[in-house]
C-alpha cells in the first residue's frame, strides 16, 4: 500500500464521506499540530466544525493507511491486445467488445462510442487496446461490528486500488505500451488527467454495463488477482476494478446516458443475450 498511497485521490474519499471538495485539501497539508491549526483558521467559524471533522477523519485514514501496508497488498493485471473497431463494437484479439454510443449530446456535438477512439478494421492495419483489472480483498478487516471502521476501511480501499490502477496506467503509457515515454507529470497533474490517452473503467458512464466484465475474464482471466464475478458481472472483492485502455490523443471521457429501444436491442444483439437480460443491466441508462 505504500507504493501507491502518494496516488490517492483524496478529493474522492472525502466525497465518500460528504465532504465539499474544499475540505479535501488537509490531505495536502504537512501533518504537524501547526500546519493542522493553520488549515483550520483558514475556514469561516460556521464551517470550523465540518473542518475539524475533516482533519480527524484524514488522521484516522492515515493511521489506518500504516496497518494495511502490513496486511494487505493491491493485485493488478493488465495486457495489450491487437484490435480494431467495428462499428460500435471493439474487436481485441478476435473478440467481440460490444460498446454503447451516445444517443443525445449538444447541438453540433458527436455522438460518440469508445469504438470510435481505435483504428477501424476496414483501414487494413491493427490498433492496441489495453485491459486491466486491479483488486484489495479486504474481506477480513470488513468483518467487523465496529461500523465506523468499516466504513474507513471500505472507502480508503476504494481509493487505494484506484491509485494502483493510476501507478499501473502510468506504467503501460510509459514502459509496457511505451507511447508516452517522455510523460512527466505531477500526481496532481495524472488527477486531473494530462495524460494522453483514456481507461474507461466497467461501470461508470462509458461503459456503464458491467456484464462486460465477463468479456474482460475471457481476455485476462480475473481470478488471477483473487476477482470472482457474481451472475450479474459484479466483482468480489467490492474495492475492484477493470476496464480498457485506450491511446489516441483525441480520446476523451464522455457519458453514454439515454438509450432507446433500438439501441436497447441492437445492443443485446451484438452482446448475445436476451433483451430482457441486458434492460436490468442497463436500467439506469433506458
């Protein structure tokens, strides 16, 4: 955990908690009584209270932080594939990688599918594709009764394997895949992703079916890192996560959001699963 814990994007553990991004900001700041009381006297006295809160919660991370070191390890896998787009559908290493394109966008604005980010199959010549999972199991320290310590360890592990996946994207952009190999950016920088390139993980707005994970186990093998994958694609351990990675300089971040019903059912085509199946996977985009 030490080696990944300068990754932390402590803006999301804080949101976890309910806690404006500014407060977010005592993860920055040197743990020593006086730097602590500076921060605190740089808040309006209505919001000292919700500061305080911060900086204990920050201090109880940290504690924590130092015990996981010693007892658990983040595993990741990952691996580059030769692929191409077809349409709205990837094509890595001879599988089919169903994707969702955008159905509603800004006026003059595409709509956009990740297949649009990989060199199409029709130009002759095969693109690369990355596919990565990362995973903390920390089932043990979760069987607790001790309900605010659970919570802590939930949401650092969350972020702590987000950090891996960080580390480990840095290391395929610069090593691995090799086409960025002059990056030099702070941690501060890769937070807010200066990078050239994307990792759309399984589940958020991208690709926001997460059945797909079953493709991902076909291609990397999940158990590997000790991932088991329940009947709807969800991970065990729950601080999990996979997705791909993609290198065009043009690629970008977007929401997939509304879909209709032709989408609904082109898309369950090209998946092979009844439509019914994928409209419970993909509720919250229909």
């Amino acid at each position: 955990m030490s080696e990944v814990a300068d990754f932390v994007n402590w803006i999301y553990f804080f949101h976890a908690w309910g806690f404006a991004p500014r407060f977010s900001t005592i993860a920055q700041v040197h743990a020593c009584p006086g730097c602590e009381a500076s921060w605190l006297n740089g808040f309006e006295p209505q919001e000292q209270p919700k500061a305080r809160e911060a900086l204990k919660l920050i201090q109880d991370a940290r504690r924590l932080l130092g015990e996981l070191d010693g007892q658990l390890t983040c595993r990741c896998a990952f691996q580059l594939f030769e692929a191409n787009a077809s349409g709205d559908n990837l094509l890595i290493n001879g599988t089919l990688f169903p994707l969702l394109r955008q159905q509603q966008t800004p006026q003059g604005q595409p709509c956009l599918c990740l297949s649009d980010f990989v060199r199409p199959v029709e130009m002759g010549e095969p693109d690369k594709v990355g596919v990565f999972a990362a995973s903390i199991d920390d089932t043990a320290l979760l069987e607790t009764d001790d309900a605010y310590r659970k919570l802590l360890v939930q949401t650092l592990c969350d972020r702590l394997v987000e950090a891996s996946v960080e580390k480990l994207h840095l290391y395929v952009r610069k090593e691995a895949w090799g086409y960025a190999p002059d990056e030099h950016l702070s941690i501060a920088d890769l937070h807010l992703e200066k990078f050239q390139g994307i990792r759309p993980a399984v589940g958020y707005p991208s690709l926001p079916d997460q059945s797909v994970n079953f493709i991902i186990d076909q291609l990397i093998g999940l158990s590997q890192i000790g991932i088991t994958l329940t009947e709807n694609g969800a991970m065990h351990p729950h601080a999990s996560v996979s997705g791909l990675m993609l290198a065009h300089p043009q690629s970008r971040y977007f929401s997939v959001g509304k879909i209709g019903e032709d989408q609904l059912i082109d898309y369950s085509q090209r998946r092979g699963l009844p439509t019914d199946t994928m409209r419970k996977f993909l509720s919250a985009n229909l």
